[in-house]
C-alpha cells in the first residue's frame, strides 16, 4: 500500500536518509524504531512531502507521490501526526476537527466523524470550545490524533504519538491503535516506547544512521538482543 524505496533526503548540507526503504502493506501495522537522531522522522516528513528526498521513489498504492506537495500527499488519503502534534493555538479543538473533517471516499472502513471521534476522546468533548494552546499535553496529542481521523485516511502516519505522555494515557492510546487496527487501517508508527511498539505492530522495522538496519516481527526483534543493544538500547 504505501512503500519507501532507496529513500535518500537532505537537511541543507546534513545527508540524513541514506537509502533507507519500508513497505507498509494493507491492514498491518507497522513500527519504525531506532535512536534518536537516526532519521525516523526524516523518513516520515519525506514520505508526507514535508522535507522532499532528493533519491528514491514514495509509491502509494502504485502511483509515485514523490514530488507531490504535502496537500495533495494529505488528500489522497494518508492521515498524518505529526510529532510535536503542531496545533494551531488560537484555534478550538471544534475549530480543529471542522477544519480537518473530509468525508470518507472508500468503503470498508470506518467513517470518521467529529462525532465519534470525540467519542473515542470524551476528554476532548469537555474542550471543545478551549483553544490548542490550553490543552494539556496528552489533550493536544488526543486533538492531534482525532484531527488525522476525520480526514477519513486509507492508512495513518503516526510519529512519536507517545512521546511526553502519562501511562495512563499511554495506556488509552494503546486501546485507540488497537481499535484502529481492527478497523483495518493500516498504520506507520514511529516510536521510542519499544515496549509499546512490539504490543501493537504486526511488522518492526529499526532504523540507523539514515539506514534500515533491521525488518522483521515483534519476536524477532525481541529476541535478537544484540540489535535491541546495538541500535534501541535496551538491555536486558
């Protein structure tokens, strides 16, 4: 469905993504993990057309976005959120998913709406007239996720959903991504929570220094505990 292919990206003078290839197919859930500073999120601005690659090829269902604007990479069905969330503070969370909402165009999977996204994040139904910037930060990163839900994506980019959240609410979004999941979104998942990754993903990949270094299941990555060392930091 949405496939990464010898991606090679700049920052300036920086060569950050040095030929590093994924592959997220339908209906699996997919985990990108790796140090900070590897590339992960490299790789995803370059696959939403945030931050172009200069070398490689982005396919989503079999047309190359490549050199398509992030707008036009949005409209053909890839949700995103982004990392740091990147809300607009003078905007209410209603302003935020009014905005966002885009009717679902495939069948077959589930028809997001403000309704039920809100549904899924009571929190926010007691917010909706509070602007971005007076949420708390597991609030902002729930707007983040729900605002990428009612564009109605075919598959869900997520980078570092976790990130500065409280278990409990760590714990929440688990159950979100596991209902997405059974929802038949596939999903790319960017992630420093290790343990929560190998939960969730149907399929692990570990990036290092722009590279993929490793591809396999959540037992293999688990049970290789030299890669866990060398490339996640994770000892046992």
């Amino acid at each position: 469905m949405l496939q990464a292919i010898d991606i090679h990206t700049y920052y300036g003078d920086s060569y950050v993504l040095q030929g590093a290839s994924l592959e997220v197919p339908e209906n699996k859930m997919v985990a990108l993990l790796g140090r900070n500073g590897v590339g992960k999120t490299t790789l995803v601005r370059s696959i939403m057309g945030l931050t172009p690659a200069k070398r490689g090829n982005i396919i989503y269902n079999g047309t190359d976005i490549t050199r398509y604007k992030p707008y036009t990479i949005a409209q053909m069905g890839i949700g995103y959120v982004p990392q740091g969330r990147m809300l607009y503070p003078s905007l209410t969370v209603a302003e935020h998913l009014k905005i966002a909402y885009r009717k679902a165009k495939h069948e077959g999977l589930k028809n997001w709406t403000t309704e039920n996204a809100l549904e899924v994040f009571p929190q926010l139904k007691e917010r909706l007239k509070n602007r971005g910037g007076q949420l708390s930060g597991g609030e902002q990163q729930m707007l983040a996720i729900a605002r990428a839900l009612v564009t109605n994506p075919e598959i869900l980019v997520m980078d570092e959903p976790t990130e500065g959240l409280a278990p409990i609410i760590v714990n929440e979004l688990g159950k979100l991504l596991q209902m997405i999941k059974d929802s038949g979104y596939p999903v790319l998942l960017v992630e420093q929570n290790y343990n929560f990754a190998i939960k969730y993903a149907d399929i692990i990949y570990v990036m290092s220094k722009g590279s993929i270094v490793f591809n396999g299941t959540p037992d293999e990555i688990d049970n290789n505990e030299e890669m866990k060392r060398k490339y996640i930091g994770i000892y046992d």
